[in-house]
C-alpha cells in the first residue's frame, strides 16, 4: 500500500475502535512519512488503548511540538493538558505542572475557546484533589460550566458537572452531588464527550457512589462502566473499575476473585502508569490477605500502597493490633482521621472505615472515652446520610462498647441489629464477626445455648470466606461450651496470672480505690484472653486460670496484657505489676475445670515468674509455631512440690523477633 493508502487505512480502524490495527498501521504509515499533528493525536490514542502508553505519550509529544512549531497555539495547548493530565495520573506533578505552564502561556491574548475551559479543568482538579480545597475548587467548576456553555463544548461541562459532583458528595452535599453525576453521565453515555472523558466520567460516578457509602449504586455502575469499556475496547482505565469490582468482591465475600482481579488491576495500572489508582488496588490485595490471616502478605500489600501515595489504613492498624501493636495502631489512626479533614470537608467513606478500627482499637486498649467517640461521630453519619452501612457500623461499634463495659443487654440489642444488617446489605464477613460478638455477649450473661447458635452460625461463614483468624477465634470461644467428658484426658496451654505485691498495694491505695483497679485489670485480661481463643477457667482474687488451645495463642495474650499495662503506665501514670507464667501439657477434664500435674506445674511456672515478666516452658516453645518474639536463654527453676527443676524462658514482649 502506498503511504495515503496506509494512512487511510489506520484512519478508518481508529474510527471502528479497532484500536490495536490503528496503532500498528498509522505506526506503519509513520514510519513511511511522519505523520501530520492531527494524525499524531490519532496514532496517541490508537496507541493507549491498544495497550501502548509509552507511545501514546511519545506521539502526543511529537504533535504538541508540531502544532507549536507553525503557531498552532490553541492545539498545542490542548495537547499540553494531556500531557499534563497523563503526568498527574503518573505522579509526575512537576512534569505535569510545566505541561500546564506551556499551556496557560500558549493560550495568552487567544480568544476564549474550550482549551481554556480544559486549562480550567485542571485548576479545578488540583484544587479539589491535591490541594483539598474543595471551596475553592467548587467556585472554579462554576466559572467552568458558564465557560463550556459559552464555548459550546459539552466535554468540559460533562466532566465539570462530574467533579463537581465528586466534590458535593465528599463535602456532605451528597443530595446535590449525587444528581450532577447523573446528570454528568448521563451525558457521557449519550456521546457528549470523548472516551477518555467518558471513561473518566465514570470512574469519579463509582468513586462518588463509594465515597458515600452507596455500595448497591456502586456496584451498578461498576458492572455499567466494565461493559461500556468493554464495548468500546478501552485499556487502562478498566484497571481503575477492576479496583472498584475487587472491592465490591471482597465485601461480599468472594476473596480469591477478590484478590485476583486486585492483582490484574495492580499489574494494568502500572503498566498504564496511573499510579494515582494503583496505591487503591495493592490496599484491596492488603485487605483480603488480613483476613485469610496471611500477615506477612498483607504487609507487603499495604506498604505498596503507601509507596503509591494511598494511606493504608485501616488495614495496616488492624495489622498492627493483631500483632499486639495496639499503641502504634491508634496512632495510625489518629494521623489517618486527622488528615481526612477539617469536619467539613471530608471524604465520608474514608472516615466511616476509619472510625469501626479506631473503636476495635481503642477497646484493646481500654481507653473507652476515645471508642466512645469514635462512635457518636458514627452514629451522626448514620443520621445524615442515611446509608444502610453506616447504620451497621454504628451498631457494632455500639454493641462492642457495651459488650466490653458489660451491658450484655444493650450489646445484644445493638449487635442482633448489626449482623441483621450487614447480612441485608449481603457483606457476609461484617455480619458473622456481629454475630460472633453476639455470641460472645450471650456466653457472658449465661446464655449458653444462644451463644453456641450465634458462634455456630459465625463459624460456618468464616470457614466458607477461609478467615482463618475469625475462625480460630470463634473455635475458641465454642470450645468452652462444651464441658466435655469428666475424666478425660486433653493437651492445653495453661496461663496464670498474678499481680505482684498486691497486698501492699492494697494498703497504699485502700480498699475502694483497690477495687476500682481490680476492675479495670479484670476487664483488659478479660479482653485479651477473649481476643486470643483463651477460655478463662478460675479466677480467685487478683489472679486468672485460662486454657488455650494453641500455645501461640497464650503467648501472644500474655504479651497483649503486658504491652497494654505498659501503654497504660505511660498514658495515665500507673499500672498494676503482673507476672504471667504459661506452661502446655496434659490435664485431666473436670467439668470446666482441669487438673492434674500439668496444671500445678503451671501454676508454679507462673508463680516463678518476676513482675512484668512472662515466663515460658522450654516445652510450651516448641510446641508453638515461630512466636514472633524473642526469648531468653533456657534456664532452670526451682517449683515448690517438684523434684526436678522446670527448664523455662522469658519472652520479650517490648521486642519483635527479626
């Protein structure tokens, strides 16, 4: 074919949308005879939706220096706010700030034209995404829609309508905002703009509906979205849509897929360079990993996203709190919830995910003045925006509260709502840990049969999603239901736990103020050891008895309980000295009780141990899997009422193994 032939040719694929023979003839016809500007910009888009983003830009360079070069100005502006468009999704914010100077330059004493609305479009932008000044930025889209009006241009004003929408939504304007993203795509779905500005229609109308917390609408639009680019053969911005199915997948359960087609957007993302959306998908991979109890994988996930620019949180807290970090995972949260803004204008999904982990945590901590409002901002979401997840989040964190301050009426009332809720809204995982609260609140006030039909019903759904954490927990907790056989014979993990010198303390304090203590100490050891599968066997005075299944699982209490006290030694000046003492060995079943030589030597073990100390039976170590803390060096003990010393280790709760 002669060179016009070949020309033609890509011209006539690029109109079909026959991306990948456009790219390859105009690529073609190129090389024979560099191509025209106009037809640079054809072979650039022909080249990023064939799945070329390298030569995309490369021949979007290439026009701009032609249009610049015969005084071209207001299309060698245009093509410059690509240029500085494409740099922002990269990260790029100094390169894309020279694209935007070239063309706000070029643009100077031009009569106005929809360049200059486009030039507007990224004021608005930077305003409203980077710079989060969303009254400035929403003044901006105003002066954006009366310029596209003028101008005739109806691509402008559907993204100035979509933007702006985005912005009502994230400042609490959602009723507002919601009906200009209609109305914004609407127009993208009749032809009002090209396919770059429809493609990007669509994301902000799926990030708006998610930003709300309208997760049935977002996942409407999500499927509309998949299919038009679909239709239409798009490469790059599917990614973005493949976030938003991978996280639609993960709430409602199906986490392979879920973390599948996370990866799939990682890996498209990149290749396209829109690092802006790719922080979101590694935090999906991050999410769905935490719960099937792969920490190592998770952290991984959750560090790539904060590379990217996306805070990881709160999945990077709760990874923390399931290491026993709970002082560092509330000051993750602390700077997350600041940096949402200022309590106008905020991303309110962002806050609604942020505020159930702040609850989770501050309860670990005992710190219920900070749950407590965490849960009155909650409550108020709930009221104003009126979305159904809300209103299940408020619940549970309400229930939890009530369940770790012992209103196990209030908390049953509060979590039966939940877990209904969660359920109605189809996100399986949500409601089975309210049910398994539930449960936990049914067990507490003596309800046995309850509390095993709540953790029945959480069990099956936790090992359906393969949530192997929530799995073990809830094992634990059903395991002391059952009283078993009298007489038989069972492998445990025994911990005991002692305040030291508790009857001087006694004298120094006096009584009232003892009790007080004691109630707080009951209650955080409670938590841990609910927290951790432990089953609480005996508590006499000052000190706890508690089987575990696993012996990891009594390690990681034991270091939960001392790294709390210590937290709260910083934080308010006191703690009681505890001394925990864990041996594993085999007893004999009595009811809810055990006994038999096992048991006595863990109570000596514990007994051996000195105030803040936790100590450890060589044989109870290897028997664990790797604990993630460092020991001591093995030594050997005296235990009153043994012949032979007990060859035990300290476990370094301050410090994490590696």
């Amino acid at each position: 074919m002669t060179v016009v032939q070949t020309l033609e040719v890509g011209r006539a694929a690029a109109a079909g949308e026959a991306w990948e023979e456009a790219w390859r003839t105009l690529t073609e016809a190129d090389q024979q005879d560099p191509l025209s500007p106009p037809d640079l910009e054809l072979l650039a888009d022909a080249a990023w939706w064939a799945g070329h983003p390298d030569e995309s830009v490369d021949a979007l360079q290439r026009a701009y220096a032609g249009y610049d070069g015969i005084g071209r100005n207001v299309e060698a502006a245009r093509v410059a706010l690509l240029l500085a468009y494409l740099a922002a999704r990269r990260l790029a914010l100094s390169v894309a700030s020279g694209w935007k100077a070239n063309a706000a330059r070029l643009l100077e004493g031009e009569p106005e034209s929809p360049t200059h609305a486009f030039l507007r479009i990224l004021d608005m932008v930077e305003d409203i995404s980077i710079n989060g000044d969303v009254e400035k930025g929403l003044l901006i889209a105003d002066d954006v829609l009366e310029m596209a009006r003028r101008t005739g241009n109806r691509e402008v004003e559907s993204l100035a309508k979509a933007f702006k929408g985005y912005a009502l939504v994230s400042s609490g304007e959602w009723s507002a905002g919601l009906a200009l993203i209609d109305e914004a795509t609407a127009g993208a779905l009749a032809g009002d703009t090209g396919l770059r500005s429809a493609s990007d229609v669509y994301c902000l109308t799926i990030a708006a509906c998610r930003a709300f917390g309208d997760f049935r609408r977002a996942g409407e639009w999500t499927e509309r979205a998949d299919r038009w680019m679909s239709q239409h053969s798009l490469g790059g911005y599917s990614g973005v849509c493949r976030v938003h199915r991978a996280e639609l997948k993960r709430l409602r359960g199906d986490w392979d897929a879920a973390e599948a087609e996370a990866l799939d957007a990682c890996a498209e993302l990149e290749r396209y360079q829109m690092f802006d959306a790719v922080g979101r998908a590694h935090y999906e991979v991050g999410e769905v990993r935490l719960h099937m109890g792969d920490q190592e994988g998770a952290e991984v996930a959750f560090n790539k996203a904060y590379e990217f620019g996306t805070d990881p949180q709160p999945g990077m807290a709760l990874l923390m709190l399931a290491r026993g970090h709970a002082d560092e995972a509330a000051r993750a949260l602390e700077r997350s919830l600041a940096a949402t803004g200022d309590g106008q204008h905020t991303d309110v999904l962002t806050r609604s995910l942020l505020l159930p982990a702040q609850v989770e945590v501050s309860l670990a901590r005992d710190d219920v003045r900070t749950a407590r409002s965490a849960i009155e901002e909650l409550e108020a979401l709930a009221i104003k925006f009126e979305r159904p997840a809300f209103d299940a989040m408020a619940s549970t964190a309400r229930g939890l509260l009530a369940l770790h301050e012992g209103d196990h009426a209030s908390a049953m009332g509060q979590l039966e709502s939940a877990w209904r809720s969660w359920n109605q809204i189809g996100f399986p995982y949500e409601a089975a840990r309210a049910r398994t609260a539930l449960g936990q609140a049914h067990l507490a006030a003596g309800d046995v049969d309850l509390a095993r039909m709540e953790l029945g019903a959480s069990r099956s759904v936790f090992e359906r999603l393969g949530a192997k954490p929530a799995l073990r927990h809830v094992e634990g907790l059903m395991s002391s239901l059952d009283p078993g056989r009298v007489g038989e014979r069972l492998t445990k993990t025994f911990l005991f736990t002692d305040i030291v010198t508790s009857t001087d303390l006694i004298g120094i304090i006096g009584d009232e103020r003892w009790e007080s203590l004691l109630a707080w100490h009951d209650r955080t050891l409670r938590a841990a050891f609910m927290e951790h599968t432990g089953v609480e066997v005996n508590h006499t005075g000052d000190g706890f008895f508690v089987a575990f299944d696993r012996p990891l699982d009594a390690v990681e209490a034991a270091v939960t309980i001392q790294r709390r006290l210590e937290s709260h030694r910083r934080e308010h000046g006191f703690a009681p000295s505890v001394r925990i003492g864990i041996h594993t060995d085999e007893a004999t079943l009595d009811g809810n009780d055990y006994r038999g030589r096992g048991v006595h030597l863990a109570s000596r073990v514990g007994s051996a141990a000195a105030g803040d100390e936790i100590l450890v039976s060589t044989a109870t170590l290897a028997a664990a899997d790797e604990i993630g803390h460092p020991v001591s060096d093995q030594r050997l003990v005296e235990l009153k009422g043994f012949e032979a010393p007990a060859v035990v280790q300290t476990v370094n709760w301050m410090a994490t193994a590696g």
